[in-house]
C-alpha cells in the first residue's frame, strides 16, 4: 500500500475537524489499498479508533468487513432529547469528569404536550415538567453542553439546522437521529448508555454494516415529495428490511433534491430498521449551509473535496459520494419520475399504498372514510420547502372560500423555521385559514397530544399526518386512531376535505358558492430568500463553557430524578448465595422488563421506574402474570418481592426462556434489574443489544448449555456459580456451571454458556462499563 508523502503537514491546511477525517481517510485508503468504497464507508471508517485493528479483523484481511468487522468509532459528537438525556446524563454524573471530551447537545422537545397552541402550550409543559427541565439545563451549564430550552426545537430539525456537517459522524439518543444523513453527517440512534460511553471518550463499538444503495434517477413531479420516495420504499423493504444496513442514496436523481428533502428521506430511515442512511453532497447541500449561515462549513466542504489526496487514482480527492464502481450489498432502483404520492398505514409505516388506489383500499378495508384531523411539520417534514409548498395550496383553498374541514394543526420544527416563516407570511396564512400552530416540539407525535375534539375512544377514527411513525396509540394515546402517514401536501388536502378517501390530484371540492374547486399543484421554495431567522431570544440556545462551580439541580424530595450511585464492584470471588427471584416462561421483551406509557414520567428516576420491574412476566410455575413467592411462601409482585431481597441483602437472578430482552435497546431494561440487586440472567437465548446492556451494567447474561435444563432450575433455589470468577479475571476465558441448590437440600451442577469479551469482563468486574471508563478517565 502506497503512504503519501508529508502528508500531515499539507493536510493542516484543511480546518481541524476536516484535518483528523483527512488523515484518517488517509489511513483507511493505505489499509485497503485500491478497494472502492461507499461514501457510507469513506465516512465511517474514518472515525476507526484503530484503523487497522477493526479493519483487519475477522475481515479476510480487509477484503470482507461488511457483517464481520467490529468497528470501534470514535463519534464527533452527541446530541440528546429530553426524555433519554435525564439517564444519559445521571449516569455520565457517575464518573466525575469536568466535561465531556466531545461536545454534546440537549434538546427538550419531548415533553411538550400540544393543545390549544404554541404559547399556552409551552407556559404549562415548562411548568408541568420544571424540575426535569431545571435539572437538564444546569447539568448543560456544568458539563458544558449545549442546551436548547424547551420550545427551541425538535432535536432533529435543531442538528440540521446547527450540528450536522457533511462527513462527521455523530450519535444521538433518539432513533430519528439519521435525519442529518441529509447533510451528509453519519448520524447513529443509539441508547443512554451508548451515548455516555461516546461521552467520556470510549470508542463505540459498530458490526461493520451492509450497505443498501438505492439509485434514484429522474424527477419528482407535482404532487410528488421526497416523502414519497421513503413511504414507497418502506412498502419495499418493510419495517425489517434496513436492519443492520446502512441506506446510502446514489444516482442522478439525488441532484434534484433538497437538503431538507434528503434529511425527510434519511429520517425516516429509521422507520424500516436501517443502522442509519445517507445521501452525498450535492449543490442543494451548500445551499442549505448557506441559508442557515454556515458559509464556512461550505467552503470547508469545498476545500476538503480539491484538497489533493492520498496519490492513489481512485481517490486522488476526498469527495462526497461514493466511489465509482463501489459495490453494494443490494441495489433497489426508484425512477423518480414514475413515483406518485403514497398513504402508509395505519398502525405500521410499511403498509404503503399509492394514492391512486388508496380510495379503493379505504373502501376495501373498511377504514373511516371520514377524517378527523390533519398534522402536518414535525422533525420529519417542516422544512421551508414543505411549508410553503402547503402555503401555496391554503392560499388557492382560501380564495375560493374554502377552510380545512377538520382540525389542522402544524408543528414547525424549530424556532428558527417557524420565525422565517412568520416573517415571510406563511404562519399567517395558516392560522388565517384556521390551522393551530403547535410548539416547536414533538407534541402529537410522540403521544403527547390533548385532542380537544370530540373522538371518542373505541370508536375507530382516521387521521393524516406528515410524521415518520403511526404506531397503535401513538399520538393520542387512542388504540382506535388510524394514523395514516403521507406528505405534508396530501395531509393539507386531505384536511380541507375531511375525508380520507379524496385524491387532490383528480377530484374537486365544492366552494360555499357551489363551483368545483381543484387545488392547483403545490409550489414552494426550496429554502428562504434570505437566510433563516434565528426566533425569540427566550427560546435560544444556551451554550458556556463547563463551570464546575454550578450545582445540578435535583431536589431530594424529586418523583421524577434521583442521583445514581456507582454500582458496587464483582466480589473478588465467585457469586454465592444467590437466589432466583422468578423463574419466567414465553416471551419476555424490554417491555416486559420496563415498561413504557405512564412510567416514562420516571426515566430520571431508577427507583421509582423500577416498581415496574418484570410487571407483565409470566411466572413459568404458576402461569400469574407479575407473581413472585418468598421462601416463606408469602406472594408478591416481582418488583415488590426484589425490592424487599434488595433491603435485605439478598442478590438474585432470574431464569427464563428464548430471546430475553427482545424488543429495543432500552437501557432501564438492564438499569432496573441492576438496582434491585440482580447479578446473573440465565436463560435459552439473549436478544444481542439486550445481552450487552446487561454486561455494561454489570449483570452477567448466561445461556444454558442444555435447554432442558431450564426445568432443574426453580423460583427459590440457592445459587452459587462455579468458575465465573476466573472466567471474568481472564478476560473472558473459561467455563462456567451453576451450584443450584433445591429446597430439599438436593444440588445440580448446570453447564452454562456466556458471550463474555475481554473488554466486558472488565465492565462487569468493576460493576459497570461506566465505572470503569471513569477509573480510566481519572
Ligand atoms: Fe419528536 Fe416525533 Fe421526531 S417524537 S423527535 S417529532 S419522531
């Protein structure tokens, strides 16, 4: 392989953050000689801890990394909403740094309920939730990160706006995060504890993905919006089909695209599974730099890209796309040009129907025909381009004397989009035509919707929006709302005619003087003619250097935070004494283990969240739900019965069947067992993200070597464990079994097996992955 000569010092002519992607580019290209590489690639791989090291490993010598090779990156930065910050940053508290050493971002945007509209909306959230806002904003003042207060923004919308540049990488709590792939910036949704780990300088550990290109030729038409491209190619894919794959956007089509356009597309990403998604940088990329003024990142993007490379032919220059020739895992061809407006749902992002059908299926189904509300904005789609292409299309309804039919509320992303859009008109308009603007936060989107309409709940009932999920119950906490999700422009036409079976591209409407009116095709632009406002000055960004000296505000009487201590150390010795708490049969997913609705109220607070500990497990003995039996026989919850093993000192474990812990990365799911004094899951198999969170929180997840021997084992047998603790001290090496004592005094030996690598022993023998990386940071 060729190494190119005085290459760090021609390479500090670039600006620091392009100069560290540049050398480690420059690395990648020496390690994998002339292979041609996905921008995907160029990007990630550019943020290896240890080039080499992941690139070599188990990868045929660089030749089969995608799938095989354990990437540890190195994320440029982190961005945190509100609802998963509060645990994200107690346990970053945990480790006595001054700061993190990269910089990090809290966006409160979760925990405002939309209602009447934005300003009496935000007065009673900033009310409802103080303490949790307080606590959020003085951890930024301490830590020194930035903080957006609550009515700022949605998180995803802010990082375009502000954070994402073309070839960083970031990671974010929230699994919308890969809407900065807009922008060309690797965005990863990841958990809490993830994100902590990126926080105190830990490289963040990544399988290698697949890459799944997709070719985009020709051009949106009319009624056509990037929106569209994703609802038909979730109908492709599924809501599986992306998982452990990046979607990387390629061809000529994607130059006829706006920046917002490809973060609509990248955003929802997310809704078909995909590790993250990415498109190039394309002249609509500068544009967008520039109107959020960020001249400099355009021009350093130009730099970058004539910046002379490596002396290898193929990448001469870093550019922004993939190299030609790069292979992909698969290839999905979309013609633009042939893509028609699409409705998905409801209750799954994947059911996509084209909107020339989608009256016939209505009616097929069975769905209401009638509508009840239309939701347009959101962080997925309330881009300049989409408000005023709706603009365009209210203001034709209205000089024809129409008004939406039913509710029609807009949520704009941020406070910076909705003051450009008030300055230029377009808030008027909508609120002219009746439409309530929301506040600048998830609102509806996220369950956190007060209808002041009269739905009631059984009764089915359909509603259109512009957002990227339609879960059962998701916006309105209703099992009979149908949320059918499509793009800003079909929710508008929708809204103006109540009712869900209507195709503005053919029908009319009746004005009140009785002529036919059709919407003209929606027109907009594609950002403003002068750069973006920067809103309020109450709803700025609050961003200072750490100061050791402010106290993070949580009060000890507080229901919704509470400090974490440090886990306690593994004894220097094997696990004795144990007992198993409840013996669990069927499925048991993070929900079973936390679950969410009401108890999110509780994610900064570990022992209040953890009385719903194991809640809706099966007990495997007595087939109850949520039932656990002390060894005198007394009945109990499964929360109750560990918090009282937890006063009195007893450790525990559980024992349960196939894929425990399915379901998401939800860290409480490892936190709360963890707390109420679990040490060891045994079970027929682990879900893999679960299995890991329970090693960084210092549980050991065991597997059964024999299934079978899942009926030796039962709800208050005695366990010790037999050579688990020189297992851990060398480094994962060894075999373990389990002494299980039976009430009758009998014992069992019982083989188990483990997925215990080097680093995760030492997690687990220092009582958490945080605690040691503090140790090491200190
Ligand atoms: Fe918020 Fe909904 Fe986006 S919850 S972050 S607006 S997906």
């Amino acid at each position: 392989a060729l190494r190119p000569r005085h290459f760090a010092s021609t390479a500090a002519a670039l600006p620091p953050t392009y100069e560290k992607l540049y050398n480690k580019y420059t690395e990648v290209r020496r390690v994998l000689g002339k292979q041609r590489l996905t921008l995907a690639e160029k990007i990630l791989y550019s943020h290896l801890d240890n080039v080499e090291d992941s690139l070599l490993s188990n990868t045929n010598n660089g030749r089969d990394i995608r799938g095989k090779a354990n990437l540890k990156l190195n994320p440029d930065r982190v961005n945190m909403q509100d609802a998963s910050a509060q645990m994200a940053l107690l346990q970053f508290m945990t480790c006595n740094l001054p700061s993190p050493v990269i910089p990090a971002s809290i966006h409160c945007d979760h925990l405002i309920v939309g209602e009447h509209g934005a300003d009496e909306d935000l007065t009673s959230g900033i009310q409802i939730n103080k303490e949790v806002f307080d606590f959020l904003e003085s951890a930024g003042k301490k830590y020194g990160i930035d903080f957006w207060p609550p009515g700022a923004g949605i998180i995803h919308q802010t990082v375009l706006e502000n954070y994402a540049v073309p070839g960083f990488m970031m990671l974010g709590t929230d699994s919308h995060s890969p809407n900065a792939g807009g922008l060309s910036t690797i965005t990863i949704g990841v958990g809490g504890a993830d994100a902590v780990e990126a926080l105190v300088g830990a490289p963040w550990e990544l399988k290698a993905p697949k890459i799944l290109g997709v070719r985009l030729t020709g051009q949106l038409n009319d009624w056509v919006s990037p929106k569209d491209l994703i609802l038909h190619l979730a109908g492709l894919l599924t809501v599986r089909g992306g998982t452990n794959h990046i979607i990387e956007y390629f061809g000529p089509g994607v130059d006829t695209l706006s920046c917002t356009g490809m973060a609509t597309v990248c955003n929802m990403g997310a809704e078909v599974g995909a590790t993250t998604s990415l498109f190039p940088v394309t002249e609509a990329s500068h544009r967008y730099l520039k109107s959020t003024r960020r001249e400099q990142a355009s021009r350093n993007v130009a730099l970058l890209e004539s910046f002379p490379g490596t002396g290898l032919a193929q990448d001469a220059y870093f550019k922004f796309a993939a190299d030609e020739g790069a292979q992909y895992d698969q290839v999905i061809d979309i013609n633009l040009s042939e893509l028609e407006p699409h409705v998905n749902g409801p209750f799954t992002p994947d059911l996509s129907t084209p909107l020339s059908k989608f009256k016939e299926t209505v009616q097929q189904e069975q769905w209401p025909e009638k509508l009840s509300a239309g939701l347009i904005g959101s962080c997925t789609n309330s881009s300049y381009e989409d408000m005023t292409r709706v603009e365009s299309m209210v203001k034709a309804a209205e000089q024809a004397g129409l008004k939406p039919a039913v509710g029609f509320y807009i949520t704009p992303g941020s406070e910076s989009i909705r003051s450009t859009l008030e300055r230029d008109g377009t808030i008027e308009t909508f609120e002219n035509a009746g439409g309530v603007v929301l506040s600048n936060a998830c609102g509806p989107c996220i369950g956190q919707w007060k209808r002041q309409d009269t739905v009631e709940k059984g009764v089915p009932n359909a509603i259109f929006t512009s957002y990227n999920r339609n879960f059962r119950g998701r916006n309105d906490g209703n099992p009979d709302t149908m949320n059918f999700l499509a793009s800003p422009e079909i929710v508008t036409a929708m809204a103006f005619a109540g009712s869900t079976t209507f195709n503005p591209m053919t029908d009319t409407l009746k004005t009140p003087d009785g002529k036919d009116f059709r919407f003209p095709a929606p027109k907009g632009l594609e950002g403003p003619q002068t750069p973006f406002e920067s809103g309020k000055a109450s709803l700025a960004l609050i961003s200072q250097a750490p100061d050791s000296s402010v106290s993070v505000a949580i009060s000890p009487s507080s229901e919704r935070l509470a400090l974490l201590e440090p886990f306690p150390p593994f004894p220097n010795s094997d696990l004795t004494g144990l007992r198993v708490l409840v013996k669990i049969t069927g499925k048991c997913t993070t929900d079973t283990i936390s679950a969410a609705g009401p108890w999110l109220k509780y994610k900064g607070h570990l022992p209040n969240i953890s009385a719903n500990t194991l809640q809706t497990a099966v007990n495997a003995e007595t087939g109850e739900v949520n039932a656990a039996y002390d060894l005198d026989g007394s009945r109990h919850t499964i929360p109750d019965l560990a918090k009282r093993w937890k006063a009195a000192g007893q450790d525990w474990l559980v024992v349960a069947e196939h894929n425990y812990g399915e379901g998401s990365a939800r860290e409480h799911a490892a936190l709360q067992p963890r707390y109420l004094g679990a040490r060891i899951i045994v079970c027929k198999s682990f879900a893999r993200i679960h299995e890991t969170n329970l090693k960084k929180q210092g549980v050991v997840p065991l597997t059964l070597e024999n299934e079978g021997d899942y009926d030796l084992i039962s709800a208050g047998d005695e366990v010790a464990t037999v050579g688990l603790y020189e297992m851990l001290v060398n480094g994962g090496r060894g075999d373990v079994k389990l002494r299980v004592t039976k009430k009758d005094g009998g014992e069992v030996l019982v083989p188990v097996k483990h997925a215990v690598s080097e680093d995760q022993a030492g997690f687990i023998l220092a009582g958490s992955a945080l605690n040691l990386l503090s140790k090491r940071n200190q």
